[in-house]
C-alpha cells in the first residue's frame, strides 16, 4: 500500500494519546458504576456488563500500548516513507530510462 491508498488523517484538533487515555479511563469508571446500577436493577445481566467491561478494558488497554510504542510507530512509519519515496524515485528513473 502506498501513501495514495491510505486514508488521510482526520482533520480538526489532535487529541493527544495522554488525553485520550485519561478521558477513558474516567469514562469507564463512570460506566463501570452505571453498569453495575443496570445489573442491581435487573435491566442487565451480569455477563452483558462483564462484556461490555471487558471491551472498555481492552480499548484502554491498546491507547496504554500505543503510548507506550509511540516512537517505534512514528520510526516505522518514518522508514516506510523513506523507502517509498525511494522506490518511486527509482520506478520514476527506470520509466525515463525506458523512454529514451
């Protein structure tokens, strides 16, 4: 895939990995307790709440690793660029070559 295939960064204001690990977390403190109301009220099961907890864990989860492999993402992604430019530039040189 190159940079034309991939969708474009959304627009409008960054939101930084801290931030968003910290609104999560208070988001799902607040749901785990709303939940748990849901389950005592007999509006929810017990399995549904545990899921749903489960997947707030998981999203928290993966924000938590990509903080913590932020470098080694942007390095990837730095590499990538530079071995496509590179590759364009020598597929450009190779069509030239073939034309004359």
């Amino acid at each position: 895939m190159n940079a034309a295939d991939q969708p474009a960064a959304p627009a409008g204001p960054r939101v930084s990995i801290h931030d968003q690990i910290s609104w999560h977390k208070r988001h799902a403190d607040g749901r785990a307790n709303f939940l748990a109301d849901r389950v005592a009220r007999g509006r929810m099961t017990q399995a549904a709440a545990d899921k749903e907890i489960e997947a707030m864990d998981a999203i928290g989860r993966t924000l938590s690793f990509v903080r913590r492999h932020a470098d080694d993402f942007r390095a990837f992604i730095a590499a990538r660029q530079a071995f496509e430019a590179e590759r364009a530039a020598e597929l450009d040189k190779m069509q030239r070559d073939d034309v004359s």
